[in-house]
C-alpha cells in the first residue's frame, strides 16, 4: 500500500504560478506512473476531472487540454515526491487537488485507472 500527501494548496491569484507536492511513503515501489487530479467546486458528484500524469521515469507525461502549456508534472524519486507546477492560474484551476499512484507504468486519464490517492489539497484562485 502506499500512502500518499499533498501538500501546497492554499489562495493563489489569478495569473500567479503556485506549486503543489505530494509525498509518497510506503510500498512505493519501482515502475509506477502518476497523476494529478482535481474535483471542481459544485461538482463533487461527478469524477474527479484528469490534470497530468507522468511515467515512472519522467518520460511520458500528459495533460488535459486545459492545463497544456501551463502545468507541469514531475516527479523526484531520492525524495519520493510528485510535484504540480502550475503557471498562469485562472478560474478553472481552483479546486481541490489530489495526487494518485497507478497499478502499472501507464498514464491513464481517468480516475479508474489508480489504485491509490490521497487526502487532498485545496487551491483556491481569487482576482
């Protein structure tokens, strides 16, 4: 199992940069890809909406069309750390953020494709 803690949320200004982290512990294991994802305010009942995910090695990585360009994901393993830079936020980026651990090496773009999440962090974006 492994546990996982984001840490990073908080108020951010539109246009500002801001980065997230989210810290694994446990069996992390070798081989694994991650990802962030995000649920938007109002709607909780729907799935958790596809950030960026990246492979074990950094290689591969993709975003939503919403993020492109802006958002990075990268991942140091000495530290076992996930990170989520995030330039130029606006509006669409608030929400709470939560980092997830797949069962293989593939950048899947749904939340069904992860096996283990974690608590979350709040990114709030005012103007």
């Amino acid at each position: 199992q492994v546990q996982l803690v984001e840490s990073g949320g908080g108020l951010v200004q539109a246009g500002d940069s801001h980065r997230l982290s989210c810290a694994a512990s446990g069996r992390t294991g070798s081989g694994i890809a991650m990802a962030w994802f995000r649920q938007i305010p109002g709607r909780e009942g729907r799935e958790r909406e596809f950030v960026g995910g990246i492979s074990w090695i950094g290689s591969t990585t993709f975003y939503s069309e919403s993020v492109k360009g802006r958002f990075t994901v990268s991942r140091d393993h000495d530290k076992n750390t996930l990170y989520l830079q995030m330039n130029r936020l606006d509006q669409e980026g608030e929400g709470v953020y939560y980092c997830a651990a797949a069962r293989d090496n593939v950048v899947r773009t749904t939340a069904p494709g992860y096996v283990n999440w974690g608590q979350g962090t709040q990114v709030v974006v005012f103007s």
